[in-house]
C-alpha cells in the first residue's frame, strides 16, 4: 500500500513531499517522490518506523489525514482510508466519544450554541461579579495611588484637559460643607478627596477617579442653579467611589477583552473590538444605574429635593449638545429620560 503526503519534519514550517509505503503491515517508509522507488528498494535517503509507534489522528470531515510519527515529526495527507492501510489501535471509550461527538455535525451545532450561551453569560454575569469581589479586596493604598497618578496625568500641561480652577476659595467651601452635610445625615459616604479644576476642553462635568478622588468642573458649578443642584450630582459621584467604580470598570474591560479575543483569536479584527466595546459599554450603563441608585437614597435620606438631580443632569445633557441622540446601546450612559424618571416621582415627606 502506497500513498503520496506531505512531510513535516518538525523545525521548518516547508513541507516536503513523500512517497509513504506500508510493507508487512508493520512498517512505515517514507521517501522522496522524485527517488521514492530507488529509496524505498535500497532504504537509503528514506524513513522507516514502526506503525504500532505512530499515531493516525481520528478523521475530522474531509479535512487532510495526520499521522503523528515517533520522533515529533508529522505527515499530512489527502489519502482518507488510513484505517484499511494501517492497523487499527484500541481506544478507550472516553476518546471514542469524543470523536463520535466531533463527527457530527448536529452535536458541534449544539456545542456552539452552548458556548456562545455560556460566553455570553460568563461576560454578562461572571466577569462583573469578579471584577467587583477583585475590586473590594483591593487594598485602598493601592486604589489611592492609581486615582493621584490618574489625576497628575490629566493635569499634565502638555494633554490640555486641566487648567487650575477659578473658583474663589470661599465659594469652593460652601460646596465642600454642603456636601459634608449630606454625608452627615447619610452616614454613608466613602472617603472622598473633591478637586476642582477648569476645563474649556471638558466642558460642564464632574466624575470620579480611582481612590476617592471626585473631579469638578468650574464650568459645571457656573451651569447649576444651587448648592442643591452641586451636591446631587456629587452625591452621584460618591455613589461611583462607594462601589469602587473605576477600579471596577477598568478590571471588567481588560478581563472581557481578553476572553473575546481568545474567543476570535484575533486581538486586531472588528470581531474582536466591536463585541469589546459593547461589553464595556454594557458594564458602564450598569455602574451609572448603581451610582444613581446610591444618589436617590442619599438625596432622600439628607432631605434633599431629588429633582434637583433631574433639573441639572437635563441641562448638562443640552450643555453638551443633547446626549440623547445616541442609542443606549452604544453608550455609556442609561437613556436620561429613564434615569430621571425615579428622581421627579420620588415623593419626599422631609420635617
């Protein structure tokens, strides 16, 4: 029995082509094409192993046949009917069904249902689980040095993002004791470090930074009506620091990123960006309706006018050109309609 394969000896990726002969049913030669018969006749130049050493890798559709060889070398083949050539080699039953199972197509049609089910509910739900128990066990000194580095970054001269704030110190007092008087009442505020900074390039805006640090903008204050207005949306960014949010979302987009890009094998390809970018928007929506959920109850407890957040998220949104015009799918920020809804129905029945 003789067929023609192509012969990978382990250390170039070139292909040689071979003639293989099965002789008594125990050996394997394996000699050039072009003097396959001379060599085969004088065994100079050609191959010889013994079959019951070599491995004949299970059929998969009509791919090329693979027969591993002892010494790490490998054969490939167009040649199917292996098995009528070579003796057979007993199997256990673990690796019987293990073929069988990737043999037929209607098993490998419900395998990759039940991983992309199982992947999908890895990132929806495992992942932010995770990121949250790393994120709390996070020693806060550590979470503290990320937030000042971030924040030294972003008031690098050179990036433009920051200019120092213009607010008179008495006026950057009030909101400090307007804020501490929520968290007074509240007993429930994080650590906190309020910054303020002016930023043309930024515009109206406040957030949180790993460690406690809470950023506002000059051009943020000048856009609210009253300290109320002020502490509602920082109440909102407290809400961020409680749940260690940036640790958080920094964790979840490195860790899903890495699980779609072994899923598409490609960490350059759209099919693996695009699915990446979803997800993170995802999570971020997530931590936004946990940060509001924290400001509600803040607001409530401190006898605070809930709509107060209402009133100035709704300008912020028009201060920068009406956010709502994006699909929420695609950002990172719940639909605003549906997140004021709960601040204006809320009821207060404050002394």
């Amino acid at each position: 029995m003789q067929f023609e394969a192509d012969y990978f000896d382990g250390i170039s990726p070139r292909a040689k082509r071979v003639l293989v002969t099965v002789r008594d049913g125990h050996a394997l030669i394996i000699a050039p094409v072009q003097s396959a018969e001379i060599a085969i006749n004088t065994l100079e130049a050609a191959l010889q192993y013994e079959i019951k050493h070599c491995t004949v890798q299970a059929r998969l559709g009509q791919g090329r046949r693979l027969i591993d060889l002892p010494d790490d070398t490998r054969l490939e083949t167009d040649y199917q009917d292996l098995e009528g050539c070579l003796p057979a080699k007993p199997s256990n039953a673990f690796w019987k069904g293990l073929h069988y199972a990737e043999s037929h197509l209607g098993l490998v049609a419900i395998s990759v249902v039940c991983i992309v089910f199982a992947g999908y509910a890895l990132l929806k739900y495992g992942v932010p689980v995770a990121a949250k128990y790393a994120a709390m066990a996070t020693p806060p000194a550590i979470e503290k040095d990320l937030g000042k580095q971030t924040l030294a970054t972003l008031d690098h001269e050179k990036l433009g993002y920051f200019e120092a704030t213009k607010l008179p110190k008495a006026r950057q007092d009030e909101i400090k004791a307007a804020l501490n008087v929520l968290c007074q009442k509240t007993q429930n505020c994080p650590e906190y470090d309020l910054q303020f900074r002016k930023s043309p390039t930024i515009g109206a805006n406040a957030f949180a930074l790993p460690g406690g640090y809470l950023v506002m903008t000059d051009e943020l204050v000048e856009l609210a009506k009253n300290n109320n207005e002020i502490t509602a949306v920082l109440a909102h960014e407290l809400g961020h620091v409680k749940g260690r949010h940036a640790l958080r979302q920094t964790l979840q987009g490195t860790v899903s990123g890495i699980i779609i890009i072994a899923i598409t094998g490609d960490a350059s390809s759209v099919a693996a960006g695009l699915p990446a970018l979803m997800m993170n928007m995802s999570y971020s929506r997530e931590l936004e309706t946990e940060a509001d959920i924290y400001s509600l109850e803040a607001l409530k407890t401190a006898c605070i006018p809930t709509k107060s957040f209402a009133t100035l998220l709704l300008r912020l949104v028009g201060s920068h050109g009406g956010g709502d015009m994006i699909p929420e799918m695609v950002s990172s920020h719940p639909d605003t309609k549906a997140r004021i809804k709960p601040f204006l129905q809320e009821q207060q029945t404050c002394v």
